[in-house]
C-alpha cells in the first residue's frame, strides 16, 4: 500500500530544495522510520502520519512543552496540530499532567466504576445544556459507532445518511463514499468493508436542501439517523450556515430521524457546548473525542436521559467496553475541562485565533494572492483558493495541494509544525503565547511569497 522510503523520497520525487530556508535534519527520523517500517504497515500506526501528502519524510516526535514539540533529531517547532485538536491547553500542561499522576498512584485500570467517572460527567452535564446522560468510550470512532447503533435501536430503522466531506472515524458503515448522482448509496472507500453494509448508508452533498430532500422522499421512514459534522473539519474546513444546519434539524424532526452531531472536533473546542452551543441547534444525540481526556484515549456520546435509556444494562442496545470511563482518562478530562471553564477562556483563545486569522488573510489579499484562511473558535485552516466560501468537498481544488507541500515544507524549516496534509486543520491552544504567534505569522509571510514567487 505504501512505497518503501526509498522510492517516496527519492531525488527525482522530491525537488532538491532551491528556495527560502537549508531543510532540516531528518536522520534519526528517517532511521526511524526505516525500521518502523519493518513493523507496521507503511511504518505507522495512522496513515496520514506517513507524511505521503508533503516532502520529506514522517518526523517523529520525542517531546511536547506548551505550544511547542521536538523531533527525535532535535528540531524544535511552533506546534499547530496539538494532536489532531485535543491538547487546547497545550503540550503537557502542567494540572492535566499532576493529575494524571496523582490518579496513577492508586492504579491505572480497574474495569469497574470509580468516583472520577462520575466527577467527570457531572462537570460536563451540568456545563452543557443539550445532553442528560453520558456514556464515556475510548475513542471517537467508539463514539460514533455507539451513536449510530443506538439511533438504530431507538428508531427500529436501517439506514443513516452522511455527507461527502464528513468524516466520522473507521467504523464500516461510515467509511463510504458519494457514487454519482444526487442521492446515491455510499460506496465503499475502503477494502475490506461488504457492500451490503454500505448499502445502508446513503451520502449526499452538504449544502444541498434539493439532495436532503429528495433522499428522505426516496427512503420515507426508512432512516435511522443523519449524522454531520456540525464543523466539518476533516477535509478542509467546510463551514455551514446556521440556516443550513437548521433544515437539517427541522427536516430530521419532521420525518422521525435522529439528527446526530459528530463533534469530536468541534466539541469543547468552539465553545465548552461546541457547535451545538455554537449554533444553538439541539441534536438527538452528539458524540465527542479525546478532549474530554486531555488527549487521552477517550471519548463519548451523550443524548436525553429518555434516548440514553436505550443503552445496555438499562435497555436493549448494546455497548460496552474494559477501558470506558478509565481512571487515567478521566482524571486528565477534569483537570482540562475545569480549565476551559475558567471565566474567559474561549473569549482569550478565540480572539487571539482571530487576529492570527486576520492577519495572515490581510497579507496575502494585499499581495493578491490565491489563498483563503478560514476560521471558527480555535480552529483554523490554510486553503490554496480565491473562493470566499468552501461548503463542499468538490469544491475543494486538489491541484492545489501541490502548493500546499511547499509551504509545508518552508514552514516546517522555520519551526513551524502543521499537520502533513492540505486538507488538515490547524489549531490554536491557550499556550500559544503572542511571541509564538508573531514569529509564526513572519513564517507564513515568507513561506506565501516564497510558494507564489519562486525564488
């Protein structure tokens, strides 16, 4: 599936690197990598780590300190991909990693309940107004899978309905794509995943009232759930309007479907309500990711208290798990969330995330060149466009992604970390200081003229 390092990174592959800043040290990264790849398929344990979509090879990372990480070859970097969004505090901050430690103490995993599961919940339902119950998993993707079979059992329906451009973790269901035409079954994006599973998943285009309609027309009382990221951020940054998502909860209530919010992104990140606080829409049932464990391995799905009813052992659909509720994990959720309840937290992080924003969109319209930073809470992303607005995964420019790996590349030979991949976002945390901000937006300065001028 992955070429070996050799013929990825080969001269005639990769342009020898003729403008703006000597590449960095990659050594030890490549070393490592060599012998990773003995052991893991394409030599990482998540593909998009394998660097494939930018120069270079994958840098592996030995520490993280506030805003900032250190490769195994000693490059220190401005980091903005906080792994994946979780760390909104930063690199190993210092009341998460406390409590963590202080938790460990009395063991680390028991498979029964514990005090700081119900600590944790409590912080969280009595701070978010569109959930009565909780059930905490061990990763988004858990949370997902869980969300849509409880929709299933709560309906005594089939089929879900996702959208081209959202993306909802690896459960097999969901990791389908839109086939051709208005409202189509989903085809399947991934070997291993039958066709009789994705044919109960149907995909449409976002931002598309004709498709949403003519797809609930087409299988009346027949869907389960519609499931969207309120924030689709995992192929870009496909913001939606308000009025938009409101259809969609207007048209999910009409016709006796279960409208769930995918935020494992989004939640906690926007706001400490995410996007449905955010929008002030109410979903049936939301599911979050590991920023509820500090970066943990953690996540969770919360609903009414009467839709949660359906749950084993109080109802008839199943779902269980020997690390649900880790004594780690949770202790690392209340030390973080108690954070992102101080007064003033999101109105700091998300001012700061807008002048960073702005400036950088200041500049590059002054110099007239084809790139659109768009931006909500914390969360940022650089696209290669002169569209004012991106909705849709199609109208996203794949040509543009060439540009992308050379601004990548400069940025990283300035110290500044961001995901290897255009369609990446980025993130903001509360330890990006101003001086971090200004050297970065310097960073992106030079990296656009570089990119858009040559030499």
């Amino acid at each position: 599936m992955f070429d070996s390092i050799k013929k990825m990174f080969s001269a005639e592959d990769e342009p020898v690197n003729t403008t703006g800043k000597p590449d960095i040290s990659r050594e030890k990264s490549a070393e490592l990598y060599a012998k990773a790849q003995t052991y893991f398929p394409g030599g990482v344990n998540s593909p998009v780590r394998a660097f494939k979509s930018v120069y270079g090879t994958p840098l592996f990372i030995q520490k993280g300190d506030g805003s900032h990480i250190w490769d195994a070859d000693g490059n220190e970097f401005i980091d903005f991909c906080c792994s994946w969004g979780p760390l909104i505090l930063g690199h190993n901050n210092a009341k998460v990693r406390e409590k963590v430690i202080e938790v460990m103490q009395n063991g680390m995993s028991f498979g029964a309940p514990t005090a700081l599961e119900n600590e944790l919940a409590e912080l969280i339902l009595k701070n978010n107004k569109f959930i009565e119950k909780i059930r905490f998993v061990s990763s988004g993707t858990e949370a997902v899978m869980s969300a849509i079979r409880l929709a299933r059992g709560y309906t005594k329906r089939d089929k879900i309905l996702k959208f081209e451009g959202c993306y909802h973790g690896h459960a097999d269901a969901l990791l389908v794509k839109a086939g051709s035409g208005l409202v189509t079954f989903g085809e399947t994006s991934s070997a291993g995943v039958p066709k009789s599973v994705a044919d109960e998943t149907i995909v449409v285009a976002l931002n598309d009232k004709e498709a949403l309609a003519k797809a609930f027309e087409e299988f009346k009382d027949q869907i389960a759930a519609v499931i969207i990221e309120p924030v689709p951020a995992n192929n870009g940054l496909l913001l939606q309007e308000k009025e938009y998502l409101q259809y969609l909860r207007d048209i999910c209530t009409q016709n006796g479907t279960m409208l769930i919010f995918d935020e494992v992104i989004s939640g906690f990140r926007v706001g400490f309500e995410g996007a449905a606080g955010y929008y002030q829409i109410k979903p049936d049932i939301i599911t979050y990711g590991k920023i509820i464990g500090g970066g943990m391995p953690v996540g969770a799905y919360g609903s009414s208290a009467a839709i949660m009813s359906n749950i084993s052992p109080e109802g008839s659909v199943y779902q269980a798990g020997t690390l649900s509720g880790n004594p780690v994990a949770m202790g690392a959720g209340i030390a973080q969330l108690s954070e992102l309840l101080r007064i003033g937290f999101y109105r700091d992080l998300n001012n700061k995330t807008e002048e960073f924003v702005e400036a950088i969109q200041r500049f590059a319209t002054a110099r007239n060149y084809k790139f659109k930073v768009f931006g909500i809470g914390s969360i940022f992303w650089f696209a290669f466009t002169d569209k004012e607005y991106i909705r849709k995964a199609e109208d996203i420019d794949a040509s543009s992604m060439e540009k992308f790996k050379k601004f990548h590349r400069e940025l990283l030979n300035r110290g500044i970390y961001l995901g290897p991949s255009g369609y990446e976002v980025g993130f903001i945390s509360s330890a990006h200081t101003k001086i971090d901000l200004e050297k970065t937006k310097r960073a992106i300065f030079d990296s656009l003229d570089l990119v858009f001028n040559g030499k």
